[in-house]
C-alpha cells in the first residue's frame, strides 16, 4: 500500500493546474460517438482550403508516418474538470504541415477534421504553436483507438475538445468559424486559465463575426 502523499506534494501539483480542475491519474475515455475502425488503405491526410498555393495536399498512411517526429511533454485539461500532467506526446508537429503545406497570407483560422465530420476550429496562432501536435504515440506507446489512433491533435495551451481524435485533416479560413462543440454551446476559444468553458462566457473579439 502507497504511502499518503504529504500536504506540500498535493499543493505542488494542485498549483499546476487551471482553475476548476482536478488532478486525473488515469486517462479516461471521453469521446463522442462510436469509435472508428481505421482502414489503412483508404485512410488520407487532407490540408485544404486557402493553401498558398490553391492546392489540396494530401498524405496516406505510410506517407504521413515518415514525416519528421517529434516529442512534446504537455498537460492535458478536459473541460469536464479533469488534467492529466506531464504526459509525453509524439507525432508531427503542426507547425511541420504548415511548412510542407503554407497557408495563403490571409488564413487566420483552421478547421481540424476528424472522422464522422466532427471538427474544431482554432485561431491559427494557437495552431501554429510550437507545442501544437498531431498525436500518435503517447508515453512511447502507439495511441489506442478510443483515445484517437491513428491520430489526434494535442493543443496543450486549450481545453482538450480544442484537439480532436481520429484527425483526417485541416482547412485553412481567411476568416473565423465555429466547429461541432463550439456550435453546441461551448467556448469558442477554450483557454483553460481563462477557464472559458462555455459560449456565454465569450467576449468581445472571442468568437466569429455575425
């Protein structure tokens, strides 16, 4: 039996995180919807949208795979109260598919999409951070399905709906929309120390011009 974690340890680890949160230990499974069976043969990386050269870019599964991988150790906050601290993450960069498919100079926003039309948009500052990754190992060990195999985006400085499972691509906006949670009612920017959970929260500036 472990031995009880001393008050200084508790308050260490509770300073770390944002506020409302609690410490996970584990990683739970939170998804919405089935989880998808992934089929190597038919499964396609997309850049589109405002591209700086008006071109889809497109990478298959092997493709992808061999694209220059990096590690990134990053809290995980869940908008429903729960992080996990210092896991480590690997996989490509965001900032490594920015530079192998630019985006036209008036791009502000992305739209990251995921299987069954699930998406979320982000400011592309956000995007464009270097600790911004698409995810496909965690803690040296492939993702399994339910938390986002073949490949999920991990945007550390947001809540995690910011970073969608089962990633199959990403659109570059010239201007600001919202994706499927940010449709439903929640923030639409996400930053987890501003703890902006919810739409109503939203001020002015936060989210994408009527």
């Amino acid at each position: 039996m472990g031995q009880p974690e001393s008050r200084e340890h508790r308050a260490s680890e509770q300073s770390e995180l944002p506020p409302g949160q609690r410490l996970q230990r584990g990683w739970p499974v939170t998804h919405y919807g089935p989880v998808p069976k992934f089929k190597p043969d038919r499964w396609e990386f997309r850049v589109f949208g405002a591209t700086a050269d008006g071109e889809k870019h497109c990478w298959n599964h092997q493709e992808f795979s061999v694209l220059p991988f990096a590690s990134v150790v990053a809290d995980l906050h869940c908008v429903t109260k729960f992080s996990m601290l210092g896991a480590e993450w690997g996989g490509v960069l965001a900032r490594t598919v920015l530079e192998l498919a630019p985006p036209a100079p008036n791009v502000t926003h992305v739209m990251v999409w995921a299987e069954y039309g699930f998406s979320s948009n982000l400011r592309l500052s956000d995007f464009a951070s270097d600790r911004t990754l698409f995810a496909t190992h965690k803690g040296g060990e492939l993702l399994t399905a339910e938390h986002g195999f073949p490949l999920r985006l991990v945007v550390p400085h947001l809540y995690a709906w910011k970073g969608p499972k089962w990633v199959r691509g990403v659109e570059y906006m010239t201007a600001d929309r919202r994706g499927f949670w940010e449709e439903r009612g929640y923030h639409n920017i996400g930053d987890p120390w501003s703890e902006q959970r919810y739409s109503y929260q939203e001020g002015p500036g936060d989210g994408p011009e009527l």
